[in-house]
C-alpha cells in the first residue's frame, strides 16, 4: 500500500513548531507496511490545503492529514476535505455528548465554538480521541480515503496507533516495509562508504541511505514490500554485512545511544564514571544521566569552565595552563586525571575546546577540541577540529568523548 502525508499548518512552514508529526507517521506506517511515497506541508489556508489534499489522491487514492481539527477559525481541514469528497458537514451527537461529557470532568462549561469539533462530513466514521477533543475522521468514497488527525503529537499517535493503523493492517496485502540500522561514529561519511563499498547490486532490492548527524553517520537499510519472514531474513544478513565492513566505527543498531553503550562495558566491569567539562558545559554529564540507570555507573562530573576551577578543583598544574593553553592535550590529560582521583573512580572523561563563534586563532581555530578517556591508569586523548556552529561543535564533542572510552575499553584504535 502506498499512501501520501499532508501536515497542516502555518507555525510548521514558519519554522515555529517541528514536523514531528510526518517522522512519527513514516516510521510507523513503514514497520505496518505501508509506503509513504510523499509528505507535503501547507499552511492553515483553505486552498492550499483543498490542493494538496486533491493531488495527492489523484497520485495514490489514500491520504493522511495531521491538523486543522480544532474550533478556531484557521482550523479547516475537514471543511476542505468534506468539499474535496463532495460532503456536506453534519451535527454527530454522540461527538457532541462525548465533548459536553469531557468538559464536564474538567469541571468547566463547554465554549460554544467547540460545537464545531462535532460536525463531520456525511458518512464519515469517527475515530473516538480520548486525549483531546478534536476526534479523528475516516473519509472513504469511491476507492479514495483521507484520514484525518489532530496535529497534537500526543493525540495523533493514539489515534494512529489505536484506530489508524489496524483498519490499515486489514487491507495489508501481507508485505512490509522494513528498515535495520548500523550506528556508526568517529568515521566520515565519505570514508564509511568506501569500506561500505558499491554493494547496492549485491544487497538488492534491499536499498541503502547514508544518514549522517551529529553524533555519526546510519547505515540504513530498507525492504520494501516484501514478505515479513522474507524482508528479516534480508535484512539481518544486509546489517551483518555492514556491522562488518564498518568493523570498530559501528556501535549499536538502530536506536542505540552511545551513551548507553558505554555505561554497559562500564558496568559490566563494576567500574564507576567521573566526567571533567569544560566546552560542552554539562553536556557529556547530560548524554550519560538521560540513560535510565545511568546511576549504577555515573557518579557526577565538574564543569571546570575556567582555567581557575581546572587548576583549583581538578589539580591541572598552572604551568600546564600557561605553556600549552586550556585546548591542549596535556591539560585535557591532567583533566581526566584529576577527576578520577578526586572521586577515586575507575574511569574518566575530559573535554576541553573552542566551541566558537569566537576564540578561535590559526593554530587552533574554532571548533578544535581535545578529549581524553581513562580507565584505570590508561589515558587516551585524541584532537579533533570539529564543523558546525557553537551547538553542533558541542554536541559532536560530546559524542567523541563517549566514543573515545568506548574504544580505549574494548581495546580498538
């Protein structure tokens, strides 16, 4: 099955409010077996999005909407939808109850203007939305559908998950859409695909996408339409392959935080971790305590930001400071060194760099960073000169960081 995505509205374009509504809808849509083949963007105008709506069911005959169901004015989704479909609106009475009887758990008088909520185009079916009061609307005539969600993140995933997609998985023809990550880091982009090398031919009609970020580049690989049993089995072979030719730059699969990862060789060592930060302000410390359990290994961290906590709270030699400056590999050492004794810890991270816009000089421009890991009495520290602005420089230090001690404990270059 193949469908389009519409997402409704004008704080979307304006760059005000993410699109996370599309991400969640593909990603949920792929694993029922269903391929988005479009996602369009409109603003709260009511030709735009009779437009949209119009094209994309002349190009597959089923589409999604998010937004444009509440009571204001700019919310017209479902008048545009009822005239693309030829409908008239029509009163639901027992939406009508369903909202009088929610404003009355809340102890407050229902506003006349969500009357509106309860009007449907004719012969649509209601998909009850318990966390909202915006209902979901199926729109079937004539071998085309619209299915209509609230834009409200939270409301638009229980009503995909509850009522969107098994009436999907009902007309499923049996084949899916799947796809199986290989995490990567400390590794270029173009340099992972030479190893990767040309293997599009060898591994179809799997296909591969690069998909670089902050924290490194994703191997994914997809099956499109293929039978459940027939797409795993392909798919587990495709991400051995890649876990190999990636060889020490792949981390996890799919989801896995490197942050996570760490924490797992950590514990399975009994081994507790201190973090030293000077750039990243926190960040590092931030990554490791977003991991649920992450107190089993992490004990805390110092943002020595200036040269006199360095010196003063983790015992970097002022000498160091004034020969080398705060960026160098020798302070990044004594940093790491100075927070594992002072917690009396097994092991230790350290960052110091110049995250910019300002700072920079030619010897060390903007977005130089040293990191150091240690483990026991073992120090590894690496230079890097980052790209990005201010956040992403932060960011993928804090990665290198993590990526650092991951290496230096299994023993990889």
């Amino acid at each position: 099955m193949k469908l389009e995505v519409v997402t409704i509205g004008t704080e979307l374009l304006l760059g005000q409010i993410l699109d996370t509504n599309a991400a969640e809808l593909g990603r949920a849509l792929a694993a029922a077996g269903v391929e988005v083949v479009r996602h369009t963007s409109v603003a709260d105008r009511p030709e735009l999005i009779r437009a949209a709506v119009t094209d994309a069911l002349e190009r597959t005959g089923f589409v999604i909407t998010t937004g444009g169901l509440g009571p204001t004015r700019d919310d017209m989704t479902k008048r545009e939808v009822a005239a693309v479909f030829g409908k008239a609106l029509e009163l639901d009475e027992s939406v009508l109850r369903s909202l009088e009887d929610r404003f009355r758990r809340l102890g407050r008088a229902m506003p006349a203007v969500n009357r509106t909520q309860a009007e449907v185009p004719a012969g649509a079916t209601v998909l009850p939305n318990p966390r909202g009061t915006a209902p979901g609307l199926w729109v079937e005539a004539e071998a085309r559908v619209v299915v209509m969600l609230p834009g409200v993140p939270s409301e638009m995933r229980g009503l995909l998950a509850e009522e969107v997609l098994p009436r999907i998985a009902a007309r499923s023809s049996g084949r899916v859409v799947r796809s199986r990550s290989v995490r990567t880091t400390g590794i270029a982009e173009s340099a992972l695909a030479e190893r990767v090398g040309a293997i599009e031919e060898e591994i179809a009609p799997l296909t591969l996408a690069y998909l670089p970020s902050a924290e490194g580049v994703d191997l994914r690989v997809t099956a499109w339409g293929l039978h459940e049993a027939d797409a795993e089995r392909r798919l587990s072979q495709v991400a051995a392959l890649l876990r190999e030719r990636a060889a020490e730059h792949a981390y996890g699969a799919d989801g896995a935080d490197l942050a996570a990862v760490v924490l797992d060789q950590l514990g399975a060592r009994k081994a507790r971790l201190v973090v030293a930060e000077s750039c990243t302000g926190g960040l590092l410390g931030a990554r490791i305590t977003a991991v649920p359990g992450a107190s089993r290994v992490f004990i805390g961290g110092v943002v020595a930001y200036d040269d006199v906590v360095k010196s003063g709270m983790l015992d970097v030699p002022p000498e160091l400071l004034e020969q080398h400056g705060a960026v160098s590999e020798q302070v990044v050492s004594a940093m790491a060194e100075g927070v594992q004794r002072q917690f009396a810890v097994d092991a230790a991270l350290a960052i110091t760099g110049i995250a910019g816009p300002t700072g920079g000089t030619p010897e060390k421009p903007v977005g130089t960073v040293w990191l150091a890991a240690r483990f026991g009495a073992q120090t590894r520290a690496l230079k890097r000169i980052f790209p990005g602005d201010r956040g992403e420089i932060r960011a993928r230090s804090a990665q290198a960081a993590l990526d650092v001690l991951r290496r230096l404990l299994a023993g990889l270059q």
